[in-house]
C-alpha cells in the first residue's frame, strides 16, 4: 500500500478567529508539498498539527501505511537551546522512536553538516544557545536526513542559512528519497523541489501541480475567476438597486410583496458578502513612498568608508580589515558573503552602532539615511499604528494609510505589536524604512520570514526608490530580481567591490 498523509477538513481558531477553516489535502510518499502562504496564514500552525504537536478543533489528520516521519521547526525552542550537540541529536532520535544513533548514522549527521557549512565533529558538547541561528539550523536539518524518514516536515528550513548553504540545501532535499512536506517563502527552494505548491489563503488550501511558476499561473486564474464573480455581483447589486424602488411602491400599493421581499432580501445579501469578500485585486496593495522625489545628490558621493578595520576585544583576529569603499547616489549594492563572515558587524560600523577598531565612515553633508536592522525592537505593549506615527511623525490617518499599504487590517493595525507575526513585524519596518525620505537605504537581511506579498512590495520599493540601497540578503532570486549595480564580497577580513555575475561570486565563496 502506498504511504500517504491525508488532512481532513481541518478546522482551527485562536481566541475566536479562524485560521483553518475545512483545510484538505494529500500528500503521497513521492510527493514534495510546499505550503505556501502569507505570514499569519496558520501554515506553521498546520504542519504542527500534521506532526501531532497541535490538536484541531475538527477535522483529523490520517497516516495511511506505517509511516516515519521527522519534524524540523523553524526555530529552537527553548528546551532545544538548552541541551548540547549530542543531547539534542539524542532527542530527536528519541522523538522518532529510534535507539540511540550509532557511530555510523553520527558520521551521515557530521556529512550533511559539513556540505552545509557547519562542521560539527569537535561541536558535540556545544549548547545549542552559543550558535548562531544558522548554526542550529544546519545542526536539525542534518540530524533529520541522517534519520532516512518516510517523510520530512520543514518549517522554513531556508531561514538563517546563507547563500551558499541554501543552493547546498537544495542539492540534498533533491537526493532525499522520502516525501517532503514544507513550509519556504524561498523561489529558488520551490522551484528546484516542489512537486505541488498548497496556497494557504483565508483559511482553506488551493493546490497546484509544480512549482512556483506553475502556482502564479494558477493563482491568476483563481484571481480572475474571483475578479468575474466580483463584477457580476457588482451587476446584480446595480440592477436590483434600480428596481428596488418601484417594487417598493408597487407593494405599497398592495401588488408584488412578494417580489418587493424577495428582491430587497436578495439585495442585502448581496450587499454583505459583496463587502466582506472585496475586490480581488485590492489583495496586492503597495506601498506609498513618502518623499521619494526628495532632492537626492545626483551623482554625488554619498558615503566613503576609509582603512575601516573591526576587531572584538577578546578575539584573536580582526573581522575585516583596511576596508576602502564608496557609495554614490544610484548605487544598488548587495553585500556578499558566508554566515559568520562579519557582514552585520560591518553594517553596525557603517551606522555608527558599533565604533570601528580603525578608520573612519564619513557621509556627506546632509546625506539621510535609514537603516532596517533585522533585529529592531519595539515596545511590546505599543500598537503598529502607534509605532508608525510616532516615529515617521504622522497623523492618525496618514498613519492607518501606511500600514494600511503594507496590508495591515484595521484590527492588526491597532494590535499590540507583541501579538504580530514576524512577517507584520517586517512589513511595520519597511514602511519605516522607507518612510523616511532616505537618500541611503541599508538593509540587513530584509527578506528573512516574509512571504510573498511583502517579498514583492520589498522588492518593488527598492526598485522605485531612488535612494541608493546596500542590501544584505541570503536569498537568490531576490538578488536578481534586485539587479544590483555592484557587489561588495566579504572574504578573509577583507571586503572587495567586484563587478561580477552572482553565479561566479557564489563559486568564488564556495
């Protein structure tokens, strides 16, 4: 009998508000599903419950066939963070009901491990809370496939890996015998693995055979079905408004009541899913660039960076050293490198947040500048509406437009921002970010846990935009849909322009 995962009108609400509602699909021992969806969709939510972590309200999820199957999480629990190497690869065999791993399945972890990027063989009594986050995600990806399962559920595995481990990703995921079940907002990912794409959308799932391509395609014509229905609605509602009132003066007379009902019923029926459904393409809302047509220096130096040189004070070496570099205004500059190279660090110098060992940044006279720090805190009891006005100083109203922009809802809007995804996290921050007039944006890692709408508002800003950009990001598809102009690559202390294609760096960093 073929193994398979079957999900079964899956229902699930938090504090009242639905996130699944009647979720359905299968997913076969040859098959790689990619869950896909907008940030607070319930996609995590869903593949906790296909594990077993998470009870649905209704619905049950069925396993057909004797089936092992390995869960990897998009970040360590605390419990997870606690333990060494060795104690967490001993969990999660005890989690798949296997005996302690032998000699011979260490040597598989200490493999993939290393294939993407992270030796692990003189790490094992490491805690897991000392590495970083890409660390401890090559450390659960490894240990799953060393497990050989039946299938494999992965939560973002893309996340925190750099450039070049996620191409090497790519390449086992390919290998891996078993059927795989994930969550990635990553093209590149999805393309080279899926073999169907589920769209998690306002509570139910629309599958797609391939890839993402093949997913758009769908899409498209699932929005304009939906555009078909909208207008037709629209219709009926104008037609029925034109004749509601003289079937009202016909029933005050005494003649067709039972029209004038019929037609006012249908009408406010009409009326109310016409306003909850609203229009299909008002879903692909973008961003309002405030000030972007503010005097830029027009082929002017923005920013020179000269003999800038980093070195912690307990460590041996220096991060990068006898750095010389320019931004000019126009420049779209992508910051390259391996995870652990010095790329923030370097960022935090650029911005004054860390002071330099030596050397100097200097920016020009009345140059502005903004900078989206991947890990920006806020206060937990403010709203986004708040956060937003205070900090761009804008009204109420001008406040609601920019998150409105950014696809907040006024519920979300008004929500402490405590209870946002981290996707509505992100999405607050680019608003700030280039909200501010800047004529130099930089950008570390913006494209981490965002899903595709606020991929594609990101990438459309900074396309627009005409302040020069210095982006660093881990995601492939994303640099060449940027295009930058030039390359700066960090590599052995030292951080070079280099005026090559992406694929020859890459092989250059390898």
């Amino acid at each position: 009998m073929q193994k398979s995962i079957q999900v079964k009108k899956l229902e699930y609400s938090i504090q009242e508000r639905p996130i699944l509602k009647g979720v359905s699909f299968t997913c076969t021992e040859r098959e790689r599903l990619c869950i896909f969806g907008e940030n607070g969709a319930g996609k995590s939510t869903l593949l906790k419950m296909v594990c077993g972590e998470i009870e649905p309200d209704a619905g049950q999820v069925q396993k057909n066939g004797h089936i092992r199957f390995v869960y990897v999480s998009q970040e360590f629990s605390d419990e997870s963070k606690a333990k060494t190497v060795s104690q967490y690869i001993n969990s999660v065999f005890e989690g798949a009901k296997m005996a302690s791993p032998s000699e011979s399945l260490y040597k598989k972890i200490f493999g993939f491990a290393k294939t993407l990027g992270f030796p692990l063989e003189s790490r094992l009594e490491k805690i897991c809370s000392s590495m970083s986050g890409g660390q401890q995600k090559v450390v659960a990806i490894s240990t799953a496939l060393a497990l050989s399962p039946d299938y494999i559920l992965l939560d973002e595995p893309e996340n925190h890996l750099d450039i070049v481990s996620r191409m090497a990703l790519i390449e086992l995921l390919q290998e891996f015998r078993g059927a795989i079940l994930f969550i990635s907002h990553d093209r590149l990912l999805i393309d080279s693995i899926a073999t169907k794409v589920g769209e998690l959308a306002d509570g139910r799932m629309h599958i797609s055979e391939g890839g993402y391509d093949e997913y758009i395609e769908m899409k498209m014509a699932r929005i304009g079905g939906l555009q078909r229905a909208f207008d037709a609605e629209a219709k009926r509602i104008k037609q029925l408004s034109a004749s509601i009132g003289v079937l009202a003066a016909k029933a005050f007379r005494g003649k067709e009541v039972a029209a004038y009902k019929k037609a006012k019923e249908e009408l406010a029926a009409l009326k109310e899913a016409h306003g909850q459904s609203g229009r299909p393409e008002s879903k692909s809302t973008k961003i309002k660039l405030q000030g972007t047509e503010a005097r830029l220096h027009g082929g002017k130096l923005l920013c020179r960076v000269k003999d800038l040189a980093f070195k912690y004070p307990e460590a041996k070496g220096r991060i990068f050293d006898n750095t010389n570099l320019e931004v000019r205004s126009g420049d779209r500059i992508v910051l390259l490198g391996r995870n652990g190279s010095g790329k923030s660090t370097f960022l935090k110098c650029l911005t004054g947040k860390e002071p330099a060992t030596a050397g100097e940044v200097v920016l020009a006279d009345g140059v502005k500048w903004s900078y989206f720090n991947q890990h920006a805190e806020f206060d937990q009891e403010q709203s986004a509406l708040q956060i937003v006005c205070q900090q761009l100083n804008l009204d109420d109203i001008d406040g609601r437009a920019a998150l409105g922009a950014m696809r907040f809802d006024t519920h979300r809007m008004t929500t402490a921002s405590k209870h946002l995804s981290g996707g509505e996290r992100m999405r607050m921050r680019f608003a700030l970010a280039f909200g501010a007039k800047p004529d130099f944006i930089i950008l570390d890692e913006p494209t981490n846990h965002i899903d595709e709408v606020t991929w594609e508002i990101l990438l459309e800003v900074c396309k627009k935009t005409k302040s020069s950009i210095l982006l660093v990001t881990h995601d492939y598809e994303f640099i060449k849909e940027f295009d930058p102009s030039i390359f700066w690559l960090i590599q052995g202390q030292t951080i070079a322009v280099r005026y090559k294609e992406l694929d020859e760096l890459l092989d250059e960093i390898r």
